[in-house]
C-alpha cells in the first residue's frame, strides 16, 4: 500500500459552480456567486438538453464558489502536505450543474485519469514505487457532488479510488426539489419565485436528480399518485411550463417530462446498488436545523394534484427522546431520512449540527439561521479537521473531533469509519 496520499478532487453542489458563455468575447459570466443570475441564458433546449434554449451561446462551467470551498480546499492543500516533501494536489472540479448526472459523470471520468497523470508528473508521487503502480484519487462531494460520486463509482472504475467523503447529500432525494420544480424557490439556488425561474428549473434535468424516494414523507389524498418519479404525481403547471418551451419541436412537454423524471429514477436506482468498502467512505450529515421533511398532496377541483407546500411540514425535532420523532430534522435543505445512503446504511453517519461551529466560527453559526446549514457545511472547521484525520489515518490526542449518532443508532452500533468521540 502506497504511504503518498492520493490527490484530492473536490465536487461542489448544485448552482455551485460558475457558468459563463464562451460564445461571447470575452467569455460572459451567466451564472456567479451573487452578481449574475441569467436564466434566461442557462435555459435548456428541449430538442437537445446539452445545448441552450438561447442560440447562438455555448454555456460552460468554471470553477466552484470560493465562498463556499475555498477554505475547504485550502485546510486540505495545507494539511495533506504537511511532513510530505512535496504538496498533495487538491483539484476543485466545476461542472456544469444543469445537465443530467450521466453526463457529469463521464467529465468526472475524464477529470480523474488527467488528475493521475498530472499527479504522475510531481517527484513525490513519481517516487513512490506503489502510488506509480496502482495511482488513486480521493473524491469529496458537497450535495449532489455526493451523488455525482456515487453515479461514478457505479459506472466507472472504483480502483482509481482510494477513499470518499461526502457533505450533505441527498441520497434519497430532498423536497426543496419539488419545492423548487413547483414555485422556482427554495433552498435550491435563487429563491425569487419569478415565472423565469419555475421555467428554467424546470428545464434543468440535473434538479429531478434530487426529488425524494424514502420512506413515507409523501401523503396524498386517496387515489393520488404516492410516486414522486411518475408525471401523475405532479401539479399540471409543471408540465403546461415544459409544454410551452418545447412548442414546435418533436417531443411534447409531457414526453420531456417524463424522460427527466425516469433518468432521474434510474440514477437513483442504479447508485442504490453500488458496492465500495465503507470503511473508506465518510459521510457526514446535517442535523438540528429546521427541514422540509415531507410534502402533502390534495385533488383540486379539476381533479389533478395540487401540493400543499406549508411551512407545516418544515420541523427540526432533533432533541426529542423519540427517535422516531427525531427523524424529523435535517441541515435546512436535505431531511435526515434523505441522507441515508443505501451501501452505507445508517450506523455509518456522522452527524453534525450548528452547535459544532466553533467559537471563532460564530459568524457561521449564526448564518445558519438564514441561510440553513446545508451550504455552510463545508465551512465548518472541525468537519475540516475530520476529514485530514480521515484521509491521513491520524488518531485524535486532543480530542478536536467529533460526531453525533443518526437517531436510532445504538451506542454499540455506530460504526463511523475513523474513531471519533460522541456526542447527545
């Protein structure tokens, strides 16, 4: 086994990256951290989603938000490298998040063979007789990074991976992503509600990725469609927006549709059998901030679904002495429940909460209020810390680290991939 650590690639989340059009000298940014929101211009074409609505353009991606991974990336080029002779690569890797994760997945393919061979050209990793015989990577994923990871894995070669880390990903889907589908807000991106916002999020096959498959967390009135995947489970403006993007062209609105939502179902179900030593996977989960933990459905006068999207079934019940109740919670964006990877199960997650930013954080801390947990988790210092030990294999002498149980994990039973401390 190699002693070099293995390059890092870290993947963002949806709407993290930016998007700028190249058919424009100079490139025009589309898409940035705060300045431009163009959905006019990232709109999809309904005759070929890898393509823009907006002709002639030619939309591609940047790099990931600094504000949200560039301390991240820093605390890991600082501290894989340390007592190395040489640095650690750690390569952020933007993508562009409209598309469908296939897609996205073969450039991560790509992105992973160029890293090994740039990595191939550094004297310490040359050096190292085992890293040059069976190169590797390790992957990051923040959000739907995790899902990109897990589609990867399952598709492509996992012996180029050493280990995984995950932050905040739905696994099993959020409901900000029907939320988002149904009003164009939400804690998916812009949440201003205009009618271009609902039209783009609708073209954007990459969003049904996340829509939700546990459990019970939809109710719907007698005779509804409970399946959140199938076109009769959805309010007809949905498909009334598509409909009217795709006019004149050779598909219906509710063909596109339809399409989006079963590549969707089939991602989910073909990363659900994926297959990777949990031993070498850390995921981290959200927990103790207020998380839309389901969706009510009732007939409207036409008969057809009409979503009840009150703040009702917003709830943060973490610190009730009832595990079933405690399942009520989340990181603001993805519900517990919804973070549970099937290959992992639910005894290997680590759970953190807004009580885990430390003191010099509380800037942080208090954003959680506004802005939820979920995107401020790769901020958090000790989830930084974690991670080095993870990757370097480190012990904890003073006890910087730490994690909390999914609800309903024994004591005995919880098996997170380093040795950590508990706590509540």
């Amino acid at each position: 086994m190699s002693a070099t650590v293995s390059p890092v690639i870290v993947i963002p989340g949806i709407t993290a990256s930016d998007l700028f059009d190249q058919y424009e000298l100079p490139p025009e940014a589309v898409w940035t951290t705060m300045r431009q929101k163009r959905y006019d211009r990232i709109t999809l074409h309904p005759a070929d989603q890898r393509y823009e609505f907006n002709e002639p353009a030619r939309v591609k991606p940047g790099g990931p938000f600094p504000l949200v991974y560039g301390e991240l990336v820093e605390e890991l080029r600082d501290g894989l490298s340390e007592g190395h002779a040489g640095p650690v690569p750690v390569f952020p890797f933007g993508y562009d998040w409209r598309m469908p994760l296939d897609q996205t997945e073969a450039r991560l393919d790509a992105f992973v063979r160029e890293v090994i061979d740039r990595t191939l050209l550094m004297p310490l990793h040359r050096a190292d007789p085992d890293f040059a015989a069976n190169p590797t990577v390790t992957l990051i994923g923040h959000s739907m990074g995790g899902l990109i990871i897990a589609g990867y894995l399952e598709r492509y070669s996992a012996a180029r991976v050493d280990k995984v880390v995950t932050l905040a990903t739905p696994f099993q889907g959020s409901w900000e992503a029907v939320l988002k589908l149904t009003t164009g807000t939400g804690d998916l991106g812009d949440d201003s509600g205009k009618a271009r916002e609902r039209h783009a999020a609708r073209m954007t096959p990459a969003l049904y990725h996340l829509l939700p498959s546990y459990g019970d967390g939809l109710t719907a009135e007698d005779g509804l469609e409970l399946d959140i995947f199938h076109p009769d489970a959805w309010q007809p403006s949905v498909v009334r927006t598509i409909e009217g993007t795709v006019g004149g062209w050779d598909i219906s609105g509710a063909e596109l549709f339809a399409d989006m939502l079963g590549a969707a179902r089939a991602h989910r179900d073909r990363i659900g059998g994926l297959r990777f030593p949990v031993d070498r996977w850390l995921a981290i989960v959200g927990a103790d901030d207020e998380t839309r933990v389901g969706l009510r459905v009732r007939r409207g006068d036409d008969d057809a679904p009409r979503f009840d999207l009150r703040s009702a079934e917003r709830r943060n019940q973490w610190d009730s002495g009832d595990d079933a109740l405690r399942l009520n919670s989340g990181d603001g964006t993805v519900p517990l429940e919804g973070a549970v990877a099937p290959f992992l199960g639910e005894s290997r997650l680590v759970c953190v909460t807004p009580r885990d930013f430390g003191y010099w954080e509380l800037k942080d801390r208090a954003l959680t209020r506004f802005t939820g947990l979920h995107g401020l988790l790769p901020t958090m210092n000790m989830v930084h810390r974690m991670i080095l030990r993870f990757l370097l294999g480190k012990d904890d002498p003073y006890g910087n680290t730490w994690g909390r149980r999914f609800p309903g994990v024994a004591v005995g039973e919880w098996q997170p991939p380093l040795p950590l401390a508990g706590k509540g």
